[in-house]
C-alpha cells in the first residue's frame, strides 16, 4: 500500500454533519490500492459501550485516487474514529497522530468530530431540491439595448476573446425570460453583474452598483420582480472573496502608508511600509535596538482577502 496516498482530516469534506444525527466520513487512498477501508468507531468517553465497526465504500475514482465515504450515526452526537485499510492481508491504521501497523490503543491519537450543532447542519431549501438552473454570464447572452454597449463592441456571433465584449445586458434577459420557461427553467445563477473592468465582471469594483453595460439597480430590480411572476427565483453570485484593484478599499489603502512597531524580546523594530495588492514592506531596525541572529528582519504579507 501508497502510505503517502492515504488522507483524512475531521474537518470540511472528509468529515461533516449530513443531518443532526449523521457524519459522513471520506478518505482517500491509491486508486486500486486497497480492498477494505473500515471505520472504528465510538464515543471518547464510553468507547467499549459504543464501539462500532463501519465499512465504507468506494464512492468515486480519479485517475490517482479512490474516494471512500461513509455515513456514521454516532450515540451521543459526538465521535471519536480511525480507519483501518486493509489490501490483501496487510493492516495500516489512519488516526490523526499518523499511520501505524498495529491497533492504537483508544482513543489516544484518533480522530475526533466534537459534536453536531444544529445550526452547522447545512439546510438545502425545499425550492432548491426541484429546481431548474440556467446559468447566464450576461454579456454573452443577448444584447437587449444597444445604447449600452461598451465601445467597440463586437458584432454578435463573433468570436469570443478574453477581452472583447458583445454588447450583453440585463434587458436581453428580461426579452428572453418566455424562452427560459419554456425550456422548463425556474431558477436563474447570474455570474456578477456589479460594476467592474471586465466583461466577466468577477473584478468587482462596487458591490452596490449594477454594471452600466448591463443597466442599472433599478432593470435588474424589474427583471427579478419579472422572474418571480414567471415562477423562476434568482440568485446572484457576488464573489466578496476577491475583487478590483480599482475596489474602493484598495485604492484607499494604495494611498496610505503604515508604521508598525514589532517588539522581539527586549527589543523592537519598526515595520514601515505602503500597502498595495500585493505587500513588500520594508522593515527598518530602530538605530538603539539589536536584532538577535536568529531572527530574519524581513516580513511579507502576501495577500490579503476581503471575506
């Protein structure tokens, strides 16, 4: 067996509350590597009393790895678990403390999902179960008013580029909402629409503002009001992880420069610089302070996201 394959957190996809009383539990391994992946199972607290062995399945293959999952109904709405992977008859056992050839004595070592929160449980809506999705990235769907095209606008049916644009806005949906129900459309995801550089509008630069090119807050509020009379709901994706270098928060602080003062050990040194997209301050030691050797006077801060 691929130890180097095998990988498990508690946490995000590989171990999650499916409902208020079900984890479901993923690990992965080599694709056809293994045979067997077994869960072994209980609570931290009573683990003879709740001892439970659970196979899992393979759900899923990519071209590296097999994908196992499977779903744990713990007593106490908390678990603690390892996995045993077997292939032919050898034994490996993935806790969180590492990978070992023998049983780890309980519970030291293992895995733990600490409890299931009501309110950590993800609530799919009712609508969405039944919904119908049509995705639309507006400036490629329809030009419903020319008077809004950016300038050299390209004659539709042309050929996509990165940086061209075809005169896309939010009055050629709202002329094709009939042709969307139709198709048996009832749920419309817009890629942005806010004001932003691109035609993809994914640089956003006013969260509040509908791009121009598009129209204004007030068609996109006549549009949505129209998708709902039609039966179809919408949602907008706003994508606040990232946005413009034109954004108001980084212009603001393109015109601002920092002084920090640091302090290591019995000493300090200051941290100046100006802030942009992406950092590379320059530190300057104070002309009193000493620096030990085993401390670098450089920092970087990277990046920095807007969540």
């Amino acid at each position: 067996m691929l130890l180097e394959a095998m990988y498990h957190v508690p946490r995000d996809k590989w171990a999650y509350a499916y409902n208020s009383s079900t984890i479901h539990l993923r690990v992965r391994t080599k694709r056809n590597d293994v045979q067997y992946v077994t869960a072994l199972t209980g609570d931290k607290y009573d683990w003879n009393g709740t001892y439970k062995e659970i196979q899992l399945e393979k759900a899923a293959s990519d071209n590296m790895f097999d994908y196992w999952e499977a779903a744990v109904k713990p007593q106490f709405k908390r678990l603690t678990y390892i996995f045993r992977i077997t292939a032919g008859s050898e034994d490996v056992f993935l806790a969180d403390n590492g990978i070992h050839y023998e049983t780890p004595y309980p519970t030291g070592g293992y895995y733990e999902f600490s409890y299931i929160h009501e309110i950590d449980v993800f609530k799919v809506p009712e609508w969405a179960k039944e919904a119908v999705f049509y995705q639309i990235m507006t400036e490629r769907f329809a030009n419903g008013d020319p008077k809004l095209n950016p300038k050299e606008t390209h004659d539709w049916g042309g050929k996509p580029e990165l940086d061209n644009y075809f005169g896309g806005d939010l009055q050629g949906v709202l002329d094709h909402l009939y042709d969307l129900t139709e198709l048996g459309v009832n749920a419309i995801y817009f890629t942005p629409l806010f004001q932003a550089n691109s035609y993809h509008k994914y640089d956003t630069i006013d969260y509040k503002k509908v791009d121009p090119h598009f129209g204004d807050n007030a068609l996109l509020k006549q549009l949505t009001e129209e998708c709902h009379r039609l039966g179809i709901r919408v949602m907008l994706d706003a994508v606040f992880n990232h946005c413009s270098e034109d954004f108001l928060l980084f212009k603001t602080f393109s015109r601002m420069e920092k002084t920090l003062s640091m302090p290591i050990g019995s000493t300090s040194m200051n941290i100046r610089f100006k802030s942009r997209m992406v950092y590379q301050p320059t530190i300057r030691l104070g002309s009193t302070a000493t620096c030990p050797s085993s401390i670098q006077p450089t920092l970087r801060l990277r990046h920095i996201y807007l969540m």
